[in-house]
C-alpha cells in the first residue's frame, strides 16, 4: 500500500481526539465484551491495532492479544499504554502467522483502509489462515454511504466549537469503490491536512470476499450489543468461521 496513507506522527497524535468525536472510545468496553465470547478467554490478534483502543480493554478481560500495525507513531501510543500486548509491524494486506488464533478481528473499518479489492481479499485469507479450527474472525465495517455526493465530491462539517472545525473533503471514485478523502482541522491560527483513500464494501461482497478465501459467515449484527442489522444500519459486525466441508 502505499506509504502515503500510513497514520503518521501528526495523525497518531489527535487519533484519541478524533476517536472521542466519533464515539468509538466510549464504545470500546461493549466492543471488548463482545470480542471476549469468540476468543472464549484465550488468544486474538487484532488486525490494525493502532493505539489499542481494543486491545487493552479485551486483554484487561484475560484474553492474549496480539496485533499488527503498519504505523510506528500507532505502534508508540500502544507500547506507551500498555507494554504487555505483544504487537509488531506489518501489513495487514501481506502477512503470516505461524500462532493460531481463537479470534482474529479487525474493526473501525479497518479493512477498507486496504484501498484495492486484491488487498483486502489477500488480508482475510491470511486472517482465515490465522485461525484456530474452530477460531472466528470479526470484521467491523461501516454501511456505505454515499448519499450527497454531487458531482462524484462531497464536503461534510464534522465538529465546530470554538476553538476546532473540522471539514471533511471527500471525491468518490465509482469503479474502484474508492473515497478519497481530506480531513482539514482548522484550529487558532493552523491548517492540518489528513488524507485517506478507502475502499468501501457492501456486506455481500464482503461474504462473496470471505467465502473466496475458504470462511462463511455465522453471524452478523448492527452493533456490539447484538443489535439486529437492518436497512437502517449504519455499521455491521460480522461473524465469520471456516466453512464446514
Ligand atoms: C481506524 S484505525 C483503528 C485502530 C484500532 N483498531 C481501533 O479500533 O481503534 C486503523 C489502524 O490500522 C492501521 N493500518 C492501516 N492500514 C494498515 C495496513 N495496511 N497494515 C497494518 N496496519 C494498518 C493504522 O495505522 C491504524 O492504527
């Protein structure tokens, strides 16, 4: 992937901020509790483990987590937490894993961070590889969006008070399912730019994707409470085990 996308110093340091903003810290217990029951107390990787938003709350509940980032600046922000989650730098899209997992799990719409389809098809078949014989892998992904573009481009305001504005610039390209977006935070005198390209994925594919590298899906759910998912999901989280033969 290209070393343009990778969550820099600048980014790692406001990656608490920006989680705050958009509630994923205050819902990292209730995506911990959940993760615990597949991983039945003993050992997960998470894929992207960026600050260990996660990974610390599920290891405070007795599982072994490990995981990969791509970021040093991430990879910091963890190992200044918490020096017990053994975590190590890699590609998610381009990995191997000699341990077997209980639970392989990657959240926040990580995957679609892998912004070309090959990427993310290559990264669940190393996930499934991962995996213990009876081993689940749960993937969170946000429901596209992709209402209020006009013209392929969309700008949305996402925080303004009176010291912070953050607008998020966004062009869609249709036949790569890319976004390619520009978060810009303006604040007292200062611009800071933070782009980012995914690839979004409808949850069809992703099963199409799944059972391309040997998994099925078992569950799925709108929400870490076990919400049902429906039309008017914004996010799902998704269950996948090893297909039977
Ligand atoms: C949206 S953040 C999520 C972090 C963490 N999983 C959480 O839920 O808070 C995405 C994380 O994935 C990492 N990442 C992005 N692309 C990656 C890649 N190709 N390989 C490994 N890590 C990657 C980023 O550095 C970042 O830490």
């Amino acid at each position: 992937m290209s070393s343009d996308f990778i969550y820099g110093q600048d980014l790692a340091s406001v990656y608490e901020k920006l989680t705050r903003m958009a509630g994923k810290a205050a819902e990292a217990d209730d995506t911990a509790a959940f993760l615990e029951r597949y991983s039945s107390g003993r050992s997960a990787l998470e894929l992207g483990i960026g600050n260990g938003r996660v990974a610390v709350p599920l290891s405070e509940r007795g599982v072994k987590v490990e995981g990969i980032d791509n970021s040093d600046s991430m990879l910091k922000l963890l190992a200044n937490r918490n020096n017990r989650i053994k975590a190590w730098k890699g590609d998610i899209a381009d990995f191997s894993s000699e341990q077997r997992y209980d639970l392989v799990y990657c959240v926040y719409g990580t995957l679609t961070l892998l912004f070309r389809r090959e990427e993310q098809i290559a990264c669940l078949r190393s996930a499934a590889g991962a995996l213990h014989e009876q081993g689940a892998l749960v993937i969170e992904l946000r429901v596209p969006a992709l209402d209020g573009f006009v013209s392929r481009q969309r700008t949305s305001t996402t925080l303004v008070d009176h010291e912070n504005t953050f607008i998020k610039a966004e062009v869609h390209e249709p036949l790569q399912q890319n976004l390619m977006s520009t978060l810009l935070w303006f604040s007292g005198t200062s611009v800071r730019r933070y782009p980012q390209r995914i690839r979004y994925v409808y949850h069809q594919e992703l099963d199409t994707m799944a059972e391309h590298v040997g998994l099925e899906l078992a569950e799925r759910w709108g929400d870490w409470a076990r919400g049902a998912f429906t039309d008017m999901s914004k996010r799902h989280v998704s269950v996948y085990r090893r297909a039977s033969l």
